[in-house]
C-alpha cells in the first residue's frame, strides 16, 4: 500500500495491490483514533486498485489511512499541508 504525494496539498491516492480477489476497507483516521471517512470498501478483484481522496474542508494535520484485506492490514501516515 501506498499513498502519494506525501505531504499532499488537496488530494492523494492510495494505491493497493491486491494479490487475490478480496473483501477490503480503505479508511481514514485523525491522529485522535477518529474515522474522518470510509474511502473505499467491498469486494475487489486481484490487481492495483487506486483510490483518490480529496481534503475538501479537513484541516492541516496528521492523518492516517488503514487498509483492511483478507486477514491483513496497513497502516500509512499522511500529511496535509494547506
């Protein structure tokens, strides 16, 4: 999993791939443990798969974007600089 760019301005995009098709969760978090936003979730076939999430009125700070697949997880730190 990636997110990119990092700091972002606006907007980033996470990347996942997935090696087989699964059911997957893409979330975003505050740095409080708070979900700011489901980005994604559902069942995605085997491949890359990008997601775009734009700040719209979230503040400057520090977030963190959870992917759930399968039995795994990752974790990205990611930051928003207005």
């Amino acid at each position: 999993m990636s997110a990119s760019p990092n700091p972002f301005n606006s907007a980033f995009t996470v990347t996942v791939d997935l090696p087989e098709n699964e059911e997957m969760k893409v979330e975003l978090f505050n740095m409080l443990g708070q979900r700011v936003e489901v980005i994604a979730e559902g069942e995605f076939s085997a491949g890359t798969h990008r997601f775009r999430w734009t700040a719209n009125e979230r503040p400057s700070g520090v977030y963190l974007v959870r992917v759930d697949w399968g039995k795994d997880n990752a974790v990205k730190r990611v930051v928003l600089m207005k």
